[in-house]
C-alpha cells in the first residue's frame, strides 16, 4: 500500500459519505476516512525515514 493508494481510499469513502442521507452511517464514513488519512501521513513519514 502506498500513501497515494490510501488517500484515493480516503476520497472514495467521503465521496460516499457526501451521497449519504443516514447521519450515523455519514457519521461512520468520515470516520473511516480519517483513518485512511492517518495510514497515508504514517506511511509518508516512513517513505521519509
């Protein structure tokens, strides 16, 4: 996995999320996001180590 690949994951989730009209599951989507986000800023630092 790359940090690239995890961001396209990010986007696709809160692309989903935009399209959501359930709060909580919108809610759950972000979530998701953010954590693909965290993968992609830990596996940039460690392209940098």
């Amino acid at each position: 996995m790359t940090a690239d690949e995890a961001i396209s994951n990010a986007v696709r989730v809160l692309q989903a999320a935009e399209a959501e009209t359930n709060l909580a599951l919108m809610e759950r989507l972000d979530e998701l996001a953010c954590s693909w986000l965290t993968v992609a800023n830990l596996l940039m630092e460690r392209e940098r180590a």
